[in-house]
C-alpha cells in the first residue's frame, strides 16, 4: 500500500511541476497553451544537448552536474516559451479565443515535429543516470535519487508559490489575472509580466523534462504530448489558476493512477482516473481549490 | 487506443499536402497507356512519423535495394521497378490516407505494413482496388483472420511467436510467467495466445500504457504475482524501460520481449547491465541469418548504415513481389495473387517460400536471442 501512494507522489510530482506552467498561464491569459507539454520535452532535449556537449561526468559529480544542468535547461526553456508568446501568442491576444487555441495546438505540432526533424525520430538516451540502490521506507521501495527528484519538484513550486503570494511581481500576475485592462491602467506592464509569466512556466516545465530524461532514460520527440495532457488535467482537477490547487491536483493524478492499476489493472487505469475525475468536476467543476468566478462581463 | 483526434487530423492534413507537393513527379499524369509501358510500381506504407519512425528507413531502404537490384538485371518483364512510400505514422488514419494515396498512384503491389494496428485499415482500401498485399512486418493474427484473398504475411504470426514464447518459457522452468502487453493489437494478440498456451504457467497479464515513462505502478502490479518470467510483447521504447523499471525493483527473474522490442535501442534505453541476460522472440534479423553478411555489406554501402529490424523481410517482400509478376505475366491483381498462392520454393532469407492456406508462412522461424554485451545475439533457433 505504501509502495502504491509512494509511486503515486513521485509520478504525481512530475504531473504538478508541469501543471503549474498550463495553470498559470491559463489563470492569467486564459489560454490553453498545448505547446506546453512539448517545452517539457524540448527542456528535456536541451538538457541532452547541454550534458552531450559536456562530455563524460564522473559518477561522483552526477548530481552537482545534473543540478547546474537543471538550471541551464530551465534558463533556455523559460526563454524558448518567452519567444514562443511573442510569436505566436501575443499577437493573437485580441482574437477570438478559439483562434489562440488553435495557435497553441499549431505551435505543439511546430516544435514536436520541429525536434524531430533537427534531433531525428529515434529515442535518445541520457549519458547520465539517476540510478541508485533502493531502501525500504514503511514497506515502500525508495531511491536517494527519487527523493532528490521530489525535494526538487518541492523546492521550484514552493518557490513559484513564495513568488506569486509575496512578491510585487506576483502581484501583477494576480492583478492581471483579475483585470488585464484595469491593470495596465494601474501602471503594470501586461505584456512584460505575461513574457515572465511564460518565462516561468517553461522553465519549470524545461526543470521536468530534464528530471525526467535523467530518471527514466529515455527521451523522445513526442515524449510531452501524454504529460501535457496529464498535466492539463491535474490543472483542472485542482482547480485551473490557481497554484496550491494545481500541485494538489497533480498529485491526485498520480495517487488515482497509481491505484487504479493496482485495483482494476493496467488496462483500466485511464477510465478508473478519468472516471473518477469526471465524477469529481461534476460535484465541483471549479476543481479542489479554484474559486467559483462570476462570469465578468 | 491513440486517441489523438484533433492531432492526427492536423497531421493528416500536413502530410496530405507534403505528398501532394511532392506527388507531381513521374506519376503525376499517368494515364491507363502510359502504365502498361511505364515503371512497375510497388508501395509501401511504413511509419516515417510518429512514434515508430526509426523503423520506417530499415525498411525502405531495404526495399529500394532489392529494386536497385532487380532493376541493374533488366527489371521485370522488361519493365523498371519503382518504390513509392508513403507515412503511415502507425496509426489507423494516417495510414488509411496513404494506402489511398497509394493506390491512386497507380501501386502494382503493396510491400509495406509495420505496425499491425495501422496496417488492418488499409486491408480493404488495397483489397477494393485489387492489389496484392506481401505484408513484410506486421504479423497480427488479425490481419489474416479475416481470410483475404490479396493478403500475405512473409513475418512469422502471433500464433507463430507465442508458440515459441512458450516453449523457451517451458524450457527455462518458468512457472509463473507474468506477460504484459501495451494494449495494441499485436501486442495484446500474442499476450493472450502465449497466456492460453501457457495455461496455469500464466499467473496474470498486466497491460501499460504506452509512451509513458513512468511504470512503476504496473511494475508493482506484475511483483505482487511473484513472478519467474516476465514476458513484454510491446515495443522497445516501453520494453526498455520496463526492463529497467523492473530490475530497480528488485526483480532478479528472467524477462522476454518481442519482436517489436528487438532494437540495438532496447538495451541503451534499459542500460546495458540491466539488460543483459534478456531474452527476445524474433524472426531472423540480418544479424543472425548465416550467410548474411554479403547483403550487410551490400546494405551498408547503399545507405551508410546497418541494416535492422524487418530489413531482410523487406527486402523478401520486394523479391518476392517481382517473382508473382513476372509468374503473373503481367500486374494484373487476381493474377499475381494466384502466382503468390501456387509459389513453392522461392528462397527467402527465412528459408523457401510456401504460403499456408491462409497466406501465413508454413513455418514461423521464430528464434529466441539474448543480449550479450548490450546486443541481441542468437540464444537458441528453437527447431
């Protein structure tokens, strides 16, 4: 039972980090930027290339390496996805909603396919390993290296969260989200906060991927598609905008995943999830933690 | 499933107008006259997108070499031998897209289909305009359970493959085997046959999801059985890491992948030392057929690059397309379905050709190969 809730946190973690970039972009533009499942996978790419070119690590520097690695990455997906608003987004900020939407599924096809024509269709594999013996906790087979992964996930969303509720930065994110229009009338910069605002969602986003390849191994072109649309559910779940409820619904993914295969098999694990998140939207469509919204007019 | 509704609609949409721009050449404007005088032209349909994509070259490539071949000896009754591909992204709607693309380019004979899944739906679009099928990959039951007259598979069956998954399994002692699956229908396909096979040997079948990362929840799953021998009818991405997932588990049994699984790419994914001792059912590969290496040779001097998997089957397809024809006399459907069907002999890299009443292969040729050193050797040819 432990080992189960213990793979549901570690998987579930990778779901919020991800979560969070849908989430706050989506809180503050109303956008749902389906590019941002493959900013995860091109964070990943980017970390390959970083360690590539780095040549051989010794076994005792891995983690040092994969840290400087890690932030590296984060530093050129968070500008990668600054980039990405500016051209593809920004100037559709005016249009129809469903025009941006289609812009977002456009752009997760450019760089999707985009990376496969640069990097080519096989798997790569990472040089470096997070791999390590296991102890048991509470019955629970646990890794020094998938505590390091968590601690991780922990320390950037604390942080992102740290940075939202007390900073003046996070404020005008919060006052934009509010009321874009009354908000540049205040003085804030709309369009430098939601470039930052991108910038930090990718980043953490790019900070997954690079987590991810380490772990796992593998990486691909397509490797963001299924966690983008994970993450955008465990976005919804906790309740879309809101930070503390995305981390929450991630998590909640995991867990559900999690038992799902244990109680109804592999085959069902998907329809036990997504079943009991319909059943759950149904009761509260605003999600865990999101506020109830009347409709601005 | 691959539920990607919105996404393969867009990528239809992307690869219908990359074929159309790029369709303008020889057979542009072919009209009935000019096809009895021009090319013989022979269609594949193998992944070029998608998740499978590394496939799609090995056997293209090898196709073309065959043709190069035939066509340096004069081609067929006196006419050249062309090769058009087309993506079918292993996918059921890519690839329905292009075997109709195919089939309006005029294709005398399919020689493609690798992802068993992608290939089923393009059985009746080939079958309605009459063309044959040598299917060189794709080796679903399925495909052949439907008894059509134009379908061929030169690849060993799931039945074929499960067939010998049990008796290596037999042969190791393995007691409670534990096969997974990733709920595509060839994989599911010789789950269940080599389960029904095994009987009470079998203690559960777990399915994944493919293209994930994380499965450790179906890895904890398949420990609760206690299991001796772990047996994965997927594809390598995911056979990698489930190998690797379920060794730093702690699970010290012996595990077997597929054909789907046997890639040099298998043992990078799961890390050499983890996957060595794993065991694989496959059909021969250029690597263990003996007598190969000239072709090897011949391949890597064309391309640049090893050979892989299904290049030899490929390859055959192509041979075996020219040989009906020109038995056939001509390109004529029925006719060279009737060429296929009364072939006896033909020498094939998995030994002389003889179709069973259901268009399969008398003999599967299934071996089983270990990893040595992280790469798949023979272990033992089962025979």
């Amino acid at each position: 039972m432990t080992q189960l809730v213990w793979n549901g946190l570690f998987v579930g973690s990778f779901y919020a980090l991800v979560a969070l970039g849908y989430s706050m972009v989506y809180g503050i533009i109303k956008l749902l930027n389906f590019a941002h499942g493959d900013l995860y996978m091109l964070g990943a790419f980017v970390g390959f290339a970083i360690l590539g070119a780095a040549g051989g690590v010794s076994p005792a520097m891995t983690l040092p390496v994969l840290l400087a690695v890690l932030v590296a990455t984060m530093a050129g997906t968070g500008l990668a996805g600054v980039a990405l608003e500016r051209i593809a987004y920004r100037p559709l900020r005016h249009a129809p909603r469903l025009s941006l939407l289609i812009t977002a599924v456009g752009a997760s096809f450019a760089l999707e396919y985009g990376m496969r024509a640069g990097a080519g269709a096989d798997p790569r594999v990472y040089p470096v390993r997070l791999d390590g013996a296991s102890f048991e906790v509470l019955g629970a087979r646990v890794t020094l290296q998938q505590l390091v992964l968590i601690g991780l996930a922990v320390v950037l969303m604390a942080g992102l969260n740290l940075l939202v509720t007390r900073t003046r930065e996070g404020r005008a994110m919060r006052a934009i989200a509010l009321d874009p229009r009354t908000s540049r009338l205040m003085g804030i910069d709309v369009d430098a906060v939601i470039s930052r605002t991108f910038f930090i969602g990718s980043a953490l986003a790019g900070a997954a991927g690079v987590m991810a390849g380490a772990y796992y191994g593998k990486i691909d072109f397509l490797m963001g598609f299924l966690i983008g649309l994970k993450a955008f559910t465990a976005a919804v779940i906790g309740g879309i905008g809101n930070i503390p409820g995305t981390m929450l619904g991630g998590l909640l993914l995991g867990l559900l995943e999690s038992f799902g295969t244990f109680w109804l098999g592999g085959e069902w694990r998907d329809v036990f999830a997504f079943g009991v998140l319909i059943l759950f939207l149904t009761v509260r469509p605003t999600g865990l933690l999101g506020e109830r919204v009347v409709e601005r007019v | 499933m691959r539920a990607i509704p919105l996404k393969s609609i867009a990528a239809l949409a992307a690869i219908s107008l990359l074929t159309a721009g790029c369709g303008q050449g020889l057979l542009g404007g072919a009209s009935d006259s000019d096809k009895q005088a021009g090319p013989i032209v022979l269609g594949m349909l193998i992944p070029q997108s998608g998740s499978e994509a590394a496939i799609g070259p090995y056997m293209s490539n090898a196709a073309q070499l065959a043709i190069d071949e035939i066509n340096a000896k004069g081609g067929v009754l006196g006419r050249k031998l062309e090769l058009k591909t087309a993506d079918d992204a292993c996918d059921a709607q890519s690839a329905s897209a292009g075997a109709n693309k195919l089939v309006t380019e005029g294709v005398a004979v399919s020689v493609g289909g690798y992802c068993s899944g992608a290939t089923l739906p393009t059985l009746p679009i080939f079958g309605k305009a009459g063309i044959p099928m040598i299917i060189p990959a794709a080796n679903s039951q399925e495909l052949v359970d439907q008894k059509l007259k134009h379908v061929f598979l030169i690849n060993g069956t799931g039945s074929q493959q499960a067939a010998a998954a049990q008796k290596w399994i037999a042969k190791q002692g393995g007691t409670r085997a534990v096969l997974m699956h990733d709920n595509t229908s060839y994989s599911k396909d010789i789950a269940l046959r080599t389960k029904e096979l095994l009987g009470a040997q079998a203690v559960a079948v777990e399915a994944v999801t493919p293209k994930e990362s994380d499965y450790s929840a179906n890895v904890t799953n398949v420990l609760s059985h206690k299991p001796d021998f772990v047996y994965w009818t997927g594809y390598f991405q995911e056979g990698g890491l489930i190998i690797r997932q379920l060794r730093q588990a702690g699970y010290k049994g012996s595990i077997m992948v597929g054909d789907g699984s046997v890639s040099p790419k298998l043992a990078e994914i799961a890390g050499a030392s983890t996957a060595e001792g794993v065991y694989a059912t496959m059909t021969q590969t250029p690597d263990t057929i003996q007598g190969a290496s000239g072709w090897i040779d011949a391949y890597k001097k064309k391309f640049g690059s090893e050979p892989g998997p299904y290049s030899n089957q490929s390859y055959d397809a192509v041979r075996l397309a020219a040989e009906a024809i020109t038995k056939a006399g001509g390109t004529d459907g029925a006719k060279v379905i009737s060429a296929l069907e009364a072939m006896d002999g033909f020498q094939m890299f998995s030994g002389p050709l003889k179709f069973t009443p259901e268009h399969t292969l008398a003999s599967g040729g299934f071996q089983i190969l270990v990893v040595k050193d992280g790469a798949f050797a023979l272990q033992d040819p089962l025979t």
